[in-house]
C-alpha cells in the first residue's frame, strides 16, 4: 500500500472537490488530470482564499509518483462514500488528513 503523502485540511478539501470533478475514464488518465482539476477548483473557487494551500498543492502533486497520485485519488473517492462524520473526521478516516 503506498502511502499518502501529508496534506493540510485546506488541501485535502481542495483534493476531494477536484476528485470529484474527473471524468469517468481509466485510473492513469484521471492521474493525469488530477493537477488540472485541482488548478480548476481554484479557479472557481476564490483564488486569493486557496492561493498559498493550493500553489503547494499544484507543486507537491508535480512530484508524487503515478502511485501516490492514485492512492489520494482513492483515498479522496473513499471520502464521497463515507457518511460518518464531517469533512475532518471524513478526511481523516480515509487517510487524506492526519
């Protein structure tokens, strides 16, 4: 099991919107757009609220392995399903926030 790389509450937020916003296509794709979708959920967003979390985040996620990328793709669908708690106790129960 690869392990998540560690991420700010604001991050992890900022992960499972744009996670949320992929298309349905293969996992290496979805790898692929991943910093694209994040850029886009800052963009939608109020960029000066995001801009320090989320330029970190653009850089932290150019250096994750296609395997870290995958595992916080899939931690970040695991928290959509989850139902206990709120966002930090979800985040947390996937292992998207320590």
């Amino acid at each position: 099991m690869t392990a998540l790389p560690p991420l700010s509450l604001r991050q992890a937020l900022l992960i499972v919107d744009a996670v949320n916003g992929l298309p349905s296509v293969d996992r290496l794709t979805r790898e692929r757009l991943l910093a694209q979708e994040v850029a886009a959920v800052i963009a939608l967003g109020a960029p000066e609220v995001w801009a320090a979390d989320g330029a970190a985040l653009l850089d932290m996620i150019e250096a994750w392995t296609t395997s870290q990328s995958l595992a916080v793709i899939d931690a970040a669908e695991r928290f959509w399903a989850c139902t206990e708690g709120g966002y930090e106790q979800g985040l947390r129960a996937v292992g998207l926030l320590r």
